[in-house]
C-alpha cells in the first residue's frame, strides 16, 4: 500500500521523539512523479503539527518553497516544474517536541540550463517571473531602462543558430515542443510567482534593496547571452560588436548590471592570457570560444545567486 505522505511524516516524529535518535524520510521517483510537492507536504504538516519555538519559523520554513522553486525548477518535457537540483532537508527539535530551526544542503544545480535547454523545455523559472514581474523603475541606471522582456534575451529565446560561430541567437519563446511550435509561457503566472518569490525572500530576511541587487545580476546574466562575437573573415577573433550608444549596447547593459567596467567585460570574454616563459602573454580567442567564455560566465554567476540565497535561507532558519 503507498504510504500516505502525513502519516509517514507523523511516524517519524513520533520515533524521532520516542527514541532521540535522527530519523530520515527519503522522497525519490523518476521525473514528474511528484518529489517537489511531496517534500512541501513533509514540510507544511510538520510545520503546523509540531508548532514553532521561534516567532516567524513556520513562515520561514514554508516560505523557502517558492524561493527554491523559482531559481531551481525549471519546465521539462516531462513536468512544468522539475526540480533541477538536490537537495538534504534537515529539522531539528527542541526536547519538548517544537520544531527549532531547519537546514538546507544543495547539490548537482543544473547551471547549464541557463544557457541552453532542450525542445520543450524552458530556463529556471527566475529568469522568465523576473522578466514579467519587474518593474522598469527596478533597473534604471544613469538615466536608462534595461530591457525586460523574455523576448528580448537570447538565453530564453534561443534559435537553432544560437552558439555557431559566436552569434548570440533570437527568436522562439522559451523553446520548441515536440512539433516544432514555440513554447508559450503565462505570463500572468509568472507575474504572480514573482510576487510570491518576493515576499519569500523578504520573509527570510532579505531586505528590498538586496533585492534589487539580485535582480541586476538576473539581468546583467541574461544581457550577458545577447552579445555578439562577430568573427573576422581573415582570422576569426572575436570582436563584440561596437555600436552608436556603447552604453545602450548589450555590452554596456551586462557590464552596468554586473558593475564591473565595459572594457574588463569585453577583455576578459574577448582575450585570454598565458604565460610564456617569465612573461604573461594575451592572446585574441576566437568567436566560438569568447562564447564559451561568455556561457561559462552566466553559468558561474547563477551558481553563486543560486548558492548566495540557500545561505540565506539557512540563516533565517538556524
């Protein structure tokens, strides 16, 4: 008989209490069988069965639900809200029984997905509910506004020429189905899921203006996937293309988003250094591999977020 997910979590505790020792609940299965939503039934009923010792905790600990969900599910073709990381849930007790605080480990993040994702399929949901629920005033800097449109970022409209030869690729809405057509999103939805990401995460102790800066670095990700690395025809460097207004060019957005200077941006994508004997030496990389660089970069940045927020989390619930 399968086991009923409160009455397994209630024998636990009950063990737990009874013999002091940790218990463990394993929630596993194959893509869509429901491991997300079965681990925030763990939580909800131990939660409200067990109460809190602490003002705030059981909000805390349900609030860690749409935070983890946006920045680490993601659409497959399998389930609209896969879970593209592990993780190692822990719950402590108080020795009259109250819940006391709680820990989460993760592991194994797919960062790969941020800048590539299969027909089908979709980013992390951050990327697209950060798109919809941000506001213009949000990501004004000197004087300008940042594009915020999914459509408008090559990482969550990729095309079948993303990545050849250093072409950033547009076009599609979040990838193809399985007969070709593009993959719409709610965008209503994602507006209210940014909502609720929001309130979470001001709920275990981030504060607007760190917000703020999270939401640059989604962004200064994305404007990172729209540069161009046009190759020359003679010998194939790679060149980010220059344009009118610097400031207005997908350089300049990533490197304002990011804060670091336009020309250590393209430097540092566009040349690579070695040394050579006693003596460093740069070198111009080519258009394919500056993309390479490029992709490595916006995977890295969203590892860290990634990993920034679980550290939050953990101290808003120690």
């Amino acid at each position: 008989r399968a086991p009923h997910v409160y009455a397994l979590a209630a024998r636990v505790y009950q063990k737990a209490m009874a013999s002091g020792m940790d218990q463990a609940i394993v929630v596993s299965g194959e893509s869509g069988a429901g491991k997300t939503e079965t681990t925030k039934h763990l939580l909800h009923f131990v939660a409200e069965a067990t109460n809190a010792a602490r003002e705030q905790l059981h909000e805390r600990v349900m609030g860690t639900n749409p935070i983890t969900e946006s920045f680490g599910c993601a659409r497959t073709v399998r389930n609209d809200n896969s879970s593209r990381f592990g993780k190692f849930v822990q719950l402590a007790f108080s020795s009259s029984g109250k819940l006391d605080g709680a820990h989460l480990q993760t592991y194994l993040l797919e960062k790969s997905r941020v800048v590539h994702f299969g027909a089908g399929e979709s980013s992390f949901h951050a990327l697209y509910e950060a798109c919809a629920g941000s506001e213009e005033t949000v990501l004004e800097g000197d004087g300008r506004a940042f594009a915020r449109h999914a459509s408008d970022f090559a990482y969550l409209c990729p095309s079948a020429d993303a990545g050849k030869d250093g072409k950033s690729g547009m076009g599609g809405k979040g990838g193809k189905g399985d007969d070709g057509a593009d993959v719409e999103r709610d965008v209503e939805l994602d507006r209210a899921h940014f909502d609720a990401t929001r309130d979470a995460l001001l709920a275990v102790g981030l504060d607007p203006a760190q917000h703020a800066q999270l939401l640059e670095l989604v962004f200064g990700i994305l404007h990172l996937g729209n540069l161009d690395f046009g190759a020359s025809e003679e010998a194939e460097i790679a060149e980010i293309a220059e344009s009118e207004d610097e400031a207005d060019s997908a350089l300049g957005r990533a490197s304002a988003l990011l804060h670091v200077p336009a020309a250590k941006l393209r430097d540092g994508l566009c040349l690579r250094r070695f040394k050579a004997g006693s003596e460093w030496v740069s070198a111009s990389n080519t258009a394919v591999f500056a993309a390479d660089v490029r992709h490595a970069l916006a995977k890295q940045l969203y590892e860290y977020a990634f990993a920034w927020l679980i550290s939050v989390i953990n101290s808003a619930l120690s």
